[in-house]
C-alpha cells in the first residue's frame, strides 16, 4: 500500500467534523481584537510565486459582510500552484458548493491560521487524503478537522491549485490570515508583503444627507450628490464617502484601507479596520448607504453612527451620533482624506454653510395599507402577536430603535395570507435572525414534510425557509423584512442532460447535466456509474452539476443513475444508458451560405 494511501487512512477515524465559530459580541472590554503590537513582518511568504496583484483587498464593502481576506489575480487561468505562506500543519478542509468553494487552512506555531479559498485541486498527501474521505462519505462537501501536527507543511511547499470554486465569480486565490481560534481575521497587508502600490485611492463621490425632520440640504429635504465646492444645510446632516483603490498591476476598483474626516481642522470621524470578528460582518449594513450601495454597489461610508454599533472598533466620531450639527449662520470647513496601506492619499475639501433649520415635515409614503406600529427598542427583546402570527426579537436584533409596521391580507398565491413586517425609519436588514411563527389553522392545505415559509423582502427576492412543525404553527428562523407567508414544495428537482442522452455515445469522462429546483433548493446530489458511487459536484454559479467518472466510466456500455433531493424531500431519480468511447468524436458539419457544407 503506497505510504500516502495509508497515512490517509491512519488520519480518516481522526477527522472530526468543525464545530460552529463562535460569534463575537459587542466589542468591549472583554473582547477586543488580538491584533498585536507589532505584525510579524516577514513570517509569512505570498502564496503565489508571481507579484502581488489584487482583484479584492482586505475590509471591503460587500453585500452583508466585509471581505474578510484579499483577492490574488492569476490572469484569469485555473490551475495556479499555490504554496503555504509558513511552516505549520493542515488544521482544516472544507469543500463545499458555494462560499469559499474548496478550502484548505493551515495552523501555524505564531498562533495564525491562514486560509486558501476558491481552489481548483489539493496537492500531494492534502489531496488524497480528502479523496479518501469524500469517498469514504459519498459525498463532495466535507468539513473536518485533523489532529494538530498530523499532516505538517513546510513554508514554500506546493498545497493546492488557483480554482474558481464555490462563489467566486472569476479565477482567482481569496487568502486570510486568522487568529488560531478562527475568531479574527487580520488584514494581510499588514504583515509585510512586498507588493508595488503607487496609485492613490479615489474618491468617486461625495453625498450629505437630511438627519432628521427638521434638516435640508441646499433647501432640499433629500439626501444630494455634492459636486459644488459648498453646500447650505439646516439642522443635523452627516456625509457619506464613496472612495476606491486601485494598485500597481491592478484596474480593479477595490475598497479603501481608511477614511478620515474633519472639521475646520478638528478631527470629526475615521474609520479603519485592520480586523473582522467572526458573524459581525453584517455590521456594514449599518455602516453604507445600504439602498445605493444594493442598487448601484456604490459603497459610500456614512459618519452616522446608530445606537447598536457605537461600540464597534471599525469607526470613530467626536460626535456620538456621527452627525454634523452647526450653529446658523457659520461657515465650516469639511476635509475628507481616503488612504490605502501603503499611505497613498487622495484629499477633497468642500465649504458647509449652516442655515436655521425647517419645520416639521413628515415623510410621505405611497404605501395605502393600514399599519399598526409597534415601537422596538435596539437594546430590549420584542415580541408581537397578531391574527396567528409571531415575532421573537432578542436584544440587539436591530441597529437601532425603530417603529415595526404590521399589517396582514388575505393571499390567493400562498397557503396563508400575507403578514407585512417592515421598518419605519431605517431601510436596513436586521442586525440578527430573528423567530415567527405562522398558525397552522390559518393555512388552506397542509403537506407534511412539505411546507415553507416564503420571505418577499424589500428588494422583491423570494427567500425560502425551512420550518419545524409544531402543533399549533410552524416555526422558522429568518433574517429581513417584507412579507411572510406559508407554502409548500412539492415539485421534484428539474434534471437536463447537457453533454450526454439516454443511449448516446460520450467522449469524455467529465459529464454535465443542468439542474435547479423550484422552491426550497437542492440539498442532496448522488451520482452512480455501473452501480458505483462516483464524484460529483453542483456549481451553483451556473447551475450545473459536474459528474467526474474517469474512474468508473469503462469503454463500451454503461449506466448512469443520478438521484437529486430538494430540502422538502422531493426527488428526482433517472437512470441513462452511455456509451463510452476513447476514439475522437466525429466532426460536425455546418451548411454555408451557398448550400454547401463546412466543417468547423
């Protein structure tokens, strides 16, 4: 038995399955980022062998989260060896199908982990031994742990290879470095890359928003687009800043390192973020212009600070608040200056003009539903019950306090009526997923093992959700607003041979097929040829699964069985005759203008 065969084997009854990374509270004062004092300059090498060229950097505005690693270009080719950036040991493997795709982290004695994402392939004894235990489990997503010192690496030993797995919408290597608990993940430019960076950011926009009801912007009770040297406002207002960077070997527009604001000279507000805690990514919600940020993905930072991320390290204000508030009639200078790590700078000044502020003016809406409203506080629980249906907040479930709208209609599309949730003052996702609860008498039809609930959030996309079926209601933990209702899935997954057909000849040992589901989403994928399990993988990208038979799949007749399972049971379960063949497929023929044939 080759000597790596039998190390996989010795590892397999070790493997155990990761346990959940525990969140991170408020940062206070017993839990701050161990960044330390000084960042090892020098202990980590760059995991490729090419210069450092950035497709994503470190703390950049996401949808939902930050980027908590950076991005490595490789010209756009899958395949790239990558290296371990020190000497250590393979702390974890995860593979799945989407996020991160394919992921290696490697322990290190400095108390680092660094992590790999999006690959292609392992290398050597990694590689085969998650082959083992893929096959072992029948399964291509797998998320285990080895035994501290059991498989080690070497600084500069060849791990894996460049992919384009999971979410990753182009080839390239997502690399962190984290604490050795997984908590905080560090920003890797601080630890002493070489890299060129000549380029200073940009900074693309400028916009001042109406704080309250009693605030203008240049007479305007609107948030405006600054692109004069002055602007006129009456009452509270705070600023928002869209700025990118670019570096040297690089057209990316990537997020900036820091930001700083001040005020007739006097520091006003900065943000920086040299760390990311663990399932506090979502704190960017309340930090950006969400709506426009969604809409355009124009990342502008806004100095407001809400009640529940005051105590956040990612930003700073001499207001509490992070509102701009100015004595009638006085003239303020505003300096905006946004930087990258290697202190590249850009600058942009404008002239703030304060008038008295507006009377009262409420906010029109052209919602016609009657609402009742109901007050929440950031910091308190909230529950309300209401024609058979439930909310449970914990504290801290929202950014802030706020005003929830309810009201409930009758629905001919679902098996329920509609309960309309929303917010009244923030347009923001919540800070936390929070419990409802539907009666299960207010349905027309029940399907056991069957039945959803369905979210239609602010931005008009169907979430599904999978429900515990109590009793009385049926229960689901869910993140947004909008409205919620009760159905059910009993469609089976949809299954389309790509390059193969019942009874056709096959050429090649890698076979497609498009798949997708109507409600509640593919949860279990099986494959087999000739009887025998075989390697496949579902690229939700473009919906495709990848059926790797260059094992099983023998010259001549064979039989392929696929078996797909939606999360509410349904399946799908079809058997193909193939034939498989060694020799060049024949070349096709096309007719050309003139009626006569070409070959392609």
């Amino acid at each position: 038995m080759p000597r790596i065969l039998f190390l996989g084997l010795l590892l397999l009854p070790l493997l155990s399955v990761v346990p959940p990374v525990p969140g991170c509270a408020p940062a206070g004062a017993d839990d701050v980022p161990p960044v330390p004092r000084q960042y090892p300059v020098g202990y980590f090498s760059p995991p490729l062998r090419r210069p450092m060229a950035f497709s994503g950097l470190f703390s950049e505005i996401r949808l939902n989260h930050f980027h908590a690693g950076i991005d490595l270009r490789v010209g756009g080719v899958v395949g790239e060896p990558v290296y371990a950036a020190a000497d250590g040991w393979v702390h974890r493997v995860h593979v799945m199908e989407g996020g991160g795709g394919k992921i290696l982290a490697l322990a290190h004695p400095g108390g680092y982990t660094t992590y790999y994402m999006h690959l292609d392939s392992y290398a050597g004894d990694i590689g085969r031994l998650v082959d083992a235990v893929q096959r072992r489990d029948e399964s291509y997503s797998l998320d285990t742990v080895l035994p501290a010192g059991a498989l080690p690496v070497r600084r500069g030993q060849h791990i894996a290879n460049v992919g384009n797995t999971g979410g990753s919408a182009g080839p390239h290597l997502h690399f962190e470095i984290r604490d050795a608990e997984g908590r905080w993940t560090f920003n890797p430019l601080r630890f002493g890359f070489d890299y060129e960076d000549a380029v200073s950011p940009v900074i693309r926009g400028l916009r001042i928003y109406p704080a309250t009801d009693v605030s203008t912007v240049d007479g305007k009770r609107q948030p405006i687009d600054l692109t004069a040297e002055s602007v006129t406002v009456g009452g509270p207002v705070y600023l928002g800043v869209y700025a990118t960077d670019a570096s040297s070997g690089s057209t990316s527009r990537n997020g900036i390192y820091s930001l700083a604001v001040s005020v007739d000279g006097h520091p006003f507000f900065t943000y920086r973020l040299d760390s990311v805690c663990s399932g506090e990514g979502n704190l960017v919600n309340a930090l950006i212009d969400y709506d426009l940020f969604y809409a355009r993905r124009e990342g502008y930072i806004l100095t407001r600070r809400l009640q529940g991320m005051r105590d956040n390290p990612v930003t700073w204000s001499s207001s509490d608040d992070g509102l701009l508030r100015f004595a009638p009639g006085t003239g303020h200078r505003v300096t905006v200056v946004a930087g990258d790590c290697k202190q590249n700078q850009s600058t942009r000044t404008f002239t703030i003009h304060a008038v008295p502020p507006s009377d009262p003016f409420p906010k029109p809406s052209s919602d016609t539903r009657r609402y009742s409203r109901h007050a929440v506080r950031y910091n308190q629980p909230f529950r309300l019950q209401r024609d058979g249906f439930q909310v449970d907040m914990a504290a801290g479930t929202l950014f802030d306090d706020d005003t929830l709208r309810y009201a409930v209609e009758p629905s001919d599309k679902y098996l329920s009526p509609c309960f309309h949730l929303r917010t009244t003052h923030l347009p923001l996702p919540p800070r936390r997923s929070y419990r409802v609860a539907v009666r299960r008498d207010l349905c027309r039809q029940l399907t056991p093992g069957k039945m959803m609930l369905v979210l239609l959030n602010e931005k008009d996309a169907l979430i599904p959700y999978q429900v515990s079926d109590s009793a009385d209601c049926f229960v689901a933990t869910v993140y947004g607003f909008g409205r919620y209702a009760i159905t059910s899935d009993t469609e089976a997954p949809k299954l389309t041979p790509s390059n193969f057909r019942d009874g056709g000849t096959v050429y090649s040992t890698l076979l497609k097929a498009k798949i997708g589901d109507n409600l509640s989403g593919i949860s279990r994928y099986k494959c087999y040829v000739n009887g025998r399990w075989v390697l496949s993988a579902y690229d939700r990208k473009v919906s495709t699964l990848l059926i790797h038979t260059d094992r099983e799949l023998k010259v001549g007749g064979n039989t392929l069985r696929i078996c797909l399972t939606d999360a509410c049971g349904n399946t799908t379960d079809v058997t193909y005759r193939v034939h498989y063949s060694t020799q060049k497929p024949p070349r096709t023929h096309s007719v050309g203008k003139k009626g006569k044939s070409r070959r392609r």
